[in-house]
C-alpha cells in the first residue's frame, strides 16, 4: 500500500477555502483571496473556483 503524498502547509503556503453557494444553490470551494464578497459570487469569481473539494485538494498536490 503506497502511502499518501501530502502537501507541506506552512503559513506562506497556506490556503483558505470557503464553500460558497450561488443563487441556484450549487456550491463552489474558493480561495477567500479570490473573492471579493463571499455572499455575491460573480461568474468570473465562479471561474476561478472549483465544484468540490477533491478538485481544490488536487490543485495543491
């Protein structure tokens, strides 16, 4: 069994997510650095987002 690569967090590498929710209520994971207002999430904030955690953590690897 191989063991899991996981990426070193320090606090200059560190990100926050959120999980926003749009006005259809699909929800989104996002930076809090790429929004501007948490509670209106634009198309263009949307693009920078991803559609489920596993998508945000495979960014990071």
């Amino acid at each position: 069994m191989s063991e899991e690569k996981k990426p070193e967090v320090t606090e200059s590498t560190a990100t926050q997510f959120v999980i926003v929710r749009d006005k259809s209520g699909k929800e989104y994971v996002c930076r809090i650095t790429d929004l501007r207002d948490p509670s209106h999430l634009t198309e263009e904030e949307k693009k920078r987002c991803y559609e489920n955690v596993e998508d945000a953590i495979k960014e990071m690897d």
